[in-house]
C-alpha cells in the first residue's frame, strides 16, 4: 500500500505598487540558485497568523514593509528538495503586500537580488510554474484582486477602523 505524503504549508508575499492602472510587484532570487521567486517562507509559530508570517517574510527577504491584506490572493504547490536529500510538497498561500516603505537595511541584504516587474513579467521570470501560473492569471485580469485589495483597504481607512493597513479580501474579487 502507498501512502500520499502530507503537504507542508508555506506563506509568501507579493509586495506591490500601484503605477497608474497597472501594478509592480517585487521579486527577490533565491538564496541558493538564484532562481526569481517571491518572499515566502514557513510559518514557525503557530500563534502568528498567516498573513503576519507572510508580511515578516517579505521585511526579513526582501526589506519591504506596508499595508497586508489577510486573504490570500491565491496559492500555489511546489515540491522542495530538503538539505536531507528528500523532497517535501509544500503549499503556498500569496498575501499582497501593499507596499509602503523600502528599508536601506534588512536582514537579508546582501543574500538576495530585488526586483520590480510587471505582472505579467513576473509570470515569465519566475521558474515555478504554479507561481508563474498564479502571477499570469493576475496579470490576465488586470490586477483585478489588487486593485480589489487597494479598495478594502482604503474603505477599512476611511472607516477609520482600529488596525487600518490590514483588510480581509475574497481571492476572487
């Protein structure tokens, strides 16, 4: 009898910035490869939400921080090869990340290259085909959930709702 191995749950960023009726989103190479992907990492603490891990990943890798949006915009599965030499399959669940503010300093500075593309640029460099998938089906629709994510957020400040910077939003918006 065979057995299904378990998935393992990751979270990423997709640090954005509106140009117009477009959007840029910000790309960073792996540590190891220097394949293009996006902030992502594991959530370690069971206690932090996901979207929380997803917005640390995104300061610690890539030095951006900003307005969160607590619904994934999407998700994608890849399988990982461990240091151990086996593979795990891991899925990944995109938060947008509405960018703020670019750090001089972060953690990871000198480990990662940056860059801002398109999205439907993105969806070309990056290696992983569910990403590339996920970030060409955002580029299809225009950005659509991002620009449904820019309007949640800017109703949760109008409100003037304790917590502005963070807005729940359908991944189908």
């Amino acid at each position: 009898m065979f057995f299904q191995p378990a998935s393992v749950q990751q979270v990423a960023a997709l640090p954005f910035v509106p140009l117009g009726d477009r959007f840029a989103v910000l790309l960073v190479t792996s540590r190891k490869g220097g394949r293009w992907l996006l902030p992502k990492g594991w959530p370690l603490k069971q206690s932090v939400p996901l979207a929380e891990a997803a917005s640390g990943e995104a300061a610690e890798e890539a030095g951006v921080t900003g307005d969160l949006h607590e619904a994934p915009l999407g998700s994608y599965s890849y399988a990982k090869a461990m240091p151990e030499g086996y593979r795990v399959r891991c899925h990944v669940f995109v938060f947008p990340l509405l960018v703020r503010q670019h750090r001089l300093d972060w953690p990871e500075r000198g480990q990662r290259s940056l860059r801002w593309s398109g999205l439907a640029e993105a969806a070309q460099l990056v290696e992983d085909r569910g990403l590339a998938k996920l970030l060409g089906d955002l580029a299809r629709a225009d950005g659509a959930p991002l620009h449904a994510a820019m309007r949640a957020l800017r109703a949760d400040e109008a409100a003037g709702v304790a917590g502005a910077g963070t807005a729940a939003i359908s991944p189908a918006s």
